[in-house]
C-alpha cells in the first residue's frame, strides 16, 4: 500500500473516531443536563467531609439515581467542579439534573432545619430544646456562662432576655453556639430599633431596661393586643414610683423553688427579682420577649390604668383599673368567677 493510501486511511480512521467521540460526547452533555427519570420523589443524601465526588456518584448509583456514575465524574473533573463539592445533607428534587445537582453539590445548598425558640422562654427552657433537637450538636454541656456571653460578643451581660424568640434555619449538624448567635445578634437587631422608636417620655433610661419591661409583659399576656396596655400599666406604676406587683417575677426568683402555686409566703419572701418587696424593675429580664412585647415595652397606650387582673373567664385576657377601688372589685369578680368554675368541675 503506498505512502498516500496509508495516509488517507488513517486520516478517515481519525474523523470516524472524531465523529464516534463526538456523537459520544453530545450524548453525554444531553444526558448530563436532562432530569434524572428516577427521581420521583424528593431524596436526602449526606456527604461526609472529604468524600470524593466518584464515591458520591457510586453511592447514587446504587440507589438507582444515576445511571452513568463514571460519565457524572468525568464532566464534573471537566468542569473544574469534581473537588469542590461540600459536605451537608442535601435534598435531590424531582427534575434535578447531573448537572444542576453538581451544582447544588458545589454551592452547598444543603437540607436547612427549622429551630423554633418560644416567646416567653426561659433561656434554660430556649437551651434544652436547642439540646434536644436531633439535627444539632450540643457543646454547651455546662449551660450559658460568662465566657459564652463573651464568645457571642457580649461579656458581662446575664443571658436571660439576650435571645430572640423566632424560627431560626439551620444545617444539621450546627452546634448550639450557633443558634444562640443567631438568636442573640436577632435580639440586638430588635432592640435596638425598638429603642430607636421609643416613646420620649418613658422611665426606662437604657435599651436594657426595655428589656426586662419587654420580658415581664411578655409573661404577663395572655391576649396578644394587650400587650401594650398591660405595658402602660407598668410605665405608669414605674413613674410614679409604685412597685410594680407582678407575679413572674416573683415565680422566676423562686427558681426551683416554685413548686407551681404562687403562695402569700413566696409574696412575702425577698429576693432581687420580687417586685412585691421592691421598687423598680428586676435586676435582668425573667424570659424571652418576642418583637410584640419589645413594642409595647417602648410604645405603651396612653392610658391611666394603674391595676389589671385576670378577668377568669379563661380567655387570658385581663380587667383593668385606675384606681385600687375599681380593682378590688374587678379581684373580687375573678375571685367569684373562680368559684364557680370549680363547683363545676364537682
């Protein structure tokens, strides 16, 4: 065969080669940017730190939800992408693509769980549901000291009120200190707006003292649009110098003590945060006091109340008066009414 023959058939040879792996490569690229057919559901995967993506692609495989791990692979070292996948727990949607999970992979758009703090928590309640949420890793183990407020940037305040109470999305495996740095930065947020719209003539010197006001009306409603009422009740005791007489505050000193009735001898015995016994706000708040109560603590109604009591209808809302006269009797229909609500129940 001479020279020239020679040449034309490996020159022909090479473009059918070309063509094969181009068609190749052309199908590969439809099938890398098509919906994956077997997912029919959303599916949750996990990768660990440091997995390679081939033992990703092995692992789908298995489950049925990619057909071609290898050509997976090869595009995504193609693209540059094969070593930047991140570790999480992903969701795979239905109509997700090779390519568009890839992608997920390497932004690191994981599985985010919800973890829910309650309004009108204790921060010890706020940590123990934050522990015992399986998504989470505890790291906390001796609670919310001093150098953990100093971690979250805020050394010397007590953590009680420093957090606020919402909906907040996290990864699994987050720790606990990150929830508490969402939550306290969130509570800086809103306090300090709040304080920024305060009312001027209030008796509250600082944002703290806004606070604490925010978490005592907090645990004192039961009906949501009192809350700026019942906050009117405490300014207006606050600037005339009276004690503001208020139940959760005297349960929350009693700490362990409280053994779920509030008695005459629990009225009688001072601690710092008995504001039967003592003039002015408790030393820090008693809970967590959600956006509405921080309103109501810096935007109270414009009312002379001076008393309020539970109407003991249970609809948690309260009878409110100016004078003690009026609230006498407004006790003594509670008072009736409570009666008569247990020769009911017997």
């Amino acid at each position: 065969m001479s020279r020239g023959r020679r040449f034309g058939l490996v020159l022909a040879l090479l473009l059918v080669g070309a063509g094969i792996a181009g068609a190749a490569y052309g199908w590969a690229l439809r099938w890398y940017h098509a919906p994956i057919p077997a997912l029919e559901s959303s599916t949750v995967i996990e990768i660990s730190s440091g997995e390679p993506l081939g033992s990703v692609a092995d692992r789908l495989a298995r489950r049925g939800l990619l057909a071609h791990p290898r050509v997976f692979s090869f595009l995504a070292r193609r693209a540059g992408k094969a070593g930047r996948i991140r570790a999480g727990e992903y969701a795979i949607e239905p109509g997700t693509s090779p390519a568009a999970l890839l992608d997920q992979l390497v932004e690191g758009r994981v599985v985010l769980h919800p973890v829910t703090l309650v309004e009108g928590w204790t921060i010890a309640e706020a940590l123990a549901a934050i522990q015992a949420n399986e998504v989470l890793k505890p790291t906390l183990r001796g609670g919310i000291d001093a150098a953990v407020m100093t971690r979250l940037g805020s050394g010397g305040l007590a953590p009680e009120g420093e957090f606020f109470p919402d909906t907040y999305l996290l990864p699994r495996g987050a720790s606990d200190l990150e929830v508490l740095k969402l939550a306290h930065a969130r509570m800086i947020d809103r306090l300090t707006a709040a304080w920024a719209s305060r009312r001027q003539d209030l008796p509250l010197a600082t944002p703290y003292e806004a606070l604490v006001l925010a978490s005592i009306i907090e645990k004192e409603t039961g009906a949501p649009e009192e809350r700026p009422r019942i906050a009117a009740v405490f300014i207006n005791r606050l600037r005339r110098g009276m004690r503001l007489q208020t139940d959760p505050t005297v349960i929350y000193g009693l700490g362990d003590a409280y053994d779920g009735s509030l008695h005459k001898r629990d009225l009688l015995a001072d601690t710092p945060y008995n504001t039967y016994t003592r003039g002015g706000l408790p030393p820090t708040p008693i809970a967590l006091p959600g956006e509405a109560a921080l309103e109501a603590a810096v935007r109270p109604s414009e009312s002379e109340d001076l008393y309020f009591v539970a109407t003991g209808l249970g609809d948690g809302r309260h009878e409110f008066s100016r004078t003690l006269a009026e609230h006498n009797a407004a006790v003594a229909r509670y008072l009736q009414r409570l009666r008569q609500a247990r020769s009911k129940q017997r």
